[in-house]
C-alpha cells in the first residue's frame, strides 16, 4: 500500500424517493419487497445479529448480518459474496443506510466502507447505482422489473 491511502475504501450515494421513509424501510427488511428491486430470493432477519442474505442469481450471493435496525431512519448491516465471488467475504464489509423525511418522500444516504480495493469500489458503485434506481421505482409503487443480474 502506498504511503497516504486509506485502507478502507468507501461509496457514498445520495437519492430522495417518492415513498415515505416507513414505506422505503420494508424495501430493506421485508423479502417479498426485497426481491422487487434486487436478487431473486431473500432471507432478512431485520433484528441485530439477523441474517441478511440475497440470491443475486444462482452463482451469486450476497452475504452477512443486521448490525443495527432503527426504523424507519437507519439500517447497518454487513454484506460479503458467497463461495469466494469478488474479493469481498461474507461480511467483510458494512453498508449503513439512513433514511430522512423529505417532504412527501425520502431521502436514502448509502455509505458502503470497508471494500478492499479500488476494482471493489468499482464494480459495487457500478451495482449499487443500478440497484439504488430499481429501487427508486418499486418504493414509489412501480416495477422495476426482473433483476438484470439474475441470468
């Protein structure tokens, strides 16, 4: 590692949603909302220590747990690739959402930390923006229709 680096990498992301914060809350605790607008099947224990994991397809799945549940306003749970996909273990890294009023709707703040390198950084800001758009549409009541990953 160079001198001056950080070791720990970091996306931010920032959107307001047509849905009010309790509505957007379920997109992240609920399974059956989950698969609206990310993987194919899910198994959410929304509670501290819970189990977060998402069929993205049938080769790959995300990984790792609830670490703290406030609703409607904050989500942190740990997130990894199973059987070794990408460079980031189940749970090696922490993805923090924070949802706040915003008029009629909401306004969803994502920080992902703890990627190991820039072509993680990379490639997860590639799928969390893809991801962040679906689930603008399914919140708001739309469809977001099939997961582009799920092939």
């Amino acid at each position: 590692m160079e001198p001056g680096t950080s070791q720990t990498q970091m996306i931010e992301r920032e959107l307001r949603i047509d849905a009010n914060p309790e509505t957007v809350f379920e997109f992240f605790t609920n399974p059956e909302k989950m698969v609206r607008w990310k993987g194919r099947a899910a198994t959410l224990d929304p509670r501290p220590g819970g189990v977060y994991r998402i069929e993205m397809n049938a080769e790959t799945i995300v990984a790792g747990e609830y670490v703290e549940v406030d609703p409607p306003h904050r989500l942190v749970f740990t997130w990894g690739w199973e059987g070794g996909y990408a460079s980031t273990p189940p749970g090696s890294s922490t993805v923090e959402i924070t949802l706040t009023p915003d008029g009629d709707g909401t306004l969803v703040r994502l920080v992902h930390s703890g990627l190991p390198n820039a072509e993680s950084v990379a490639a997860h800001a590639d799928g969390w923006d893809m991801y962040l758009g679906r689930l603008s549409i399914a919140a708001a009541g739309g469809d977001a229709g099939p997961d582009p990953n799920d092939k």
